[in-house]
C-alpha cells in the first residue's frame, strides 16, 4: 500500500510568498542602470565689462639691455621669384636706437573688471607678403574675428598652434587674393607658421581675455587706457626673451609712467 507524500504547510506557504513578491517585483517600472549626468553649469566669465569711473593709463616702455645677440639670417630655400634671393633678416628679436625693444606684449593680468571690450576700428589682418608673415607679432582681444589674407602668388599654408602645443587649425591658400576668416575663441599665444615649404614664415598672436594689452612700437612704447585705479599686475611677453612681471599702482585719473628691461 502506497502513502501519499506529505509536505508540510511552512514550505506551502514560502513558496507562495515568493511568488508573489517575484510578480509584485516585475510590476516595478525598471531603473536606468547609468542615469544620464546633469547637464554641466556654462562657465562663469573671467572678465566683466564695466562703466571705469575715474579711471587712469599706463604707459611705458620696453628696453633690452646688455651684449646684443648676433642672430642668424632665415635662408630662403624655394620660391625665390615671390620670396627673393637672398636671406631674410632676423625678426625674433628688432632692437631699435637705445635698446628700445619691439614687439613686446604687455597685458594687465588676472584683471576682472574694467573697460567693456570693443570691436577693433578696422578688421585684424594677418597677410602673406612676400613669404613673411604681416604683422609679425600681434594682440587680440578673445572673440576677435582675424583676416587671412594671401597677396603672393603662390601656395601658402597657415598651421595655427596654441601656446606650442595644440593644432587649431592647417588652412591651406593657393590663390593670390585669397581671404579666409578666422575667430579667435580662446585665449593664450598663438603661433602661426608656413608648412608649405617657407620654414622661415612665423608669427605670433597673443589673445586675451580681457582689453588692456598693448605690443611696443619701434621705439619700444606702448600705452593702456582706461584702467580702473588701484593695484595691478603688469605682465610682458616677448617670443625669444619670456615673461617679465610688474606691480604698478594707478591713481584715479592720472597716468602712471613704468619702464620694462630685458636683459
């Protein structure tokens, strides 16, 4: 005679349970495994244009002092009917009567408030003339909007490299007369140079994010306007010679002389 398997009412009860959590459990709206980030906060300005009430100037010059180097020619190796015959002098380092020193940039730094920035009088241009870049050294304001131009007949290649590093952009211009525009978003030297055969084609360009820069003229001179009055940073760059720093303090409406010195 065969008894009937008996099981008892606990595991009965267990099991149903679990099968009811199992379906209430499978009503559940599932949850994203990797939910989406939050959208990133825009970037607070580092500059803010203001009303300068009673602001003064600084102005100055820039001097190199000391033994001058003896630089070497840039050798011009194609193109000789658009480039010419012979070398081109020297242009990393233009020294006039006295040690005035050209081509430096002068900047107030880390300033966050003052003048409002204002588009420049007439469009920034950087022309290829004569296989040389023109002008050699310039200073721009961040979202300033550049003017390539080509006045040779010849293929010319514009590289743009940020601070030495980071390949921006690699326009090519073939055609003489040719214009192509170009936005400077962001700030830090840039440095242009030809990868069409004319190694001895470099320019620079500093932008920066706020309107007090300047570049020394032949006699080493150069003036900022419209500071507001109090203490700040002057800084300089200069592409063979480096950075120099400078306090200076600025008086309510008055213009404040400082003297620069490479040596």
């Amino acid at each position: 005679m065969r008894h009937a398997l008996r099981v008892p009412r606990g595991l009965i009860a267990f099991v149903v349970l679990a099968a009811l959590a199992a379906a209430c459990r499978s009503r559940e709206p599932a949850e994203p495994s990797n939910p989406p980030p939050a959208p990133a906060a825009p970037p607070k300005p580092t500059y803010e244009g203001i009303d300068v009430a009673g602001g003064g100037s600084i102005s100055g010059q820039v001097f190199f002092t000391g033994t001058r180097p003896q630089l070497a020619p840039r050798p011009v190796t194609k193109d000789y009917a658009t480039c010419g015959h012979r070398p081109k002098p020297p242009e990393e380092l233009l020294i006039g009567p006295g040690g005035a020193l050209r081509n430096v940039v002068v900047t107030i730094e880390a300033i966050r408030q003052g003048k409002r920035i204002a588009p420049p009088s007439t469009p920034p241009t950087l022309d290829q003339l004569k296989c040389d870049y023109i002008p050699h050294v310039q200073a721009l304001a961040t979202g300033t909007t550049l003017d390539i131009l080509n006045s040779d007949d010849i293929l010319h290649n514009v590289h743009r490299y940020l601070d030495g590093r980071e390949s921006l952009f690699n326009l090519a211009m073939p055609l003489k007369g040719q214009k192509n525009s170009k936005q400077l978003a962001r700030p830090g030297v840039v440095q242009l140079q030809c990868d069409a055969g004319h190694t001895w084609m470099r320019a620079y360009i500093v932008v920066v994010e706020n309107p007090y820069f300047a570049v020394s003229d032949a006699s080493g001179r150069f003036a900022l306007t419209d500071v507001p009055a109090g203490s700040h940073k002057l800084k300089t760059w200069h592409e063979k010679l480096g950075i120099l720093e400078q306090e200076v303090t600025v008086p309510a409406g008055a213009e404040t002389p400082i003297r620069f010195e490479y040596k």
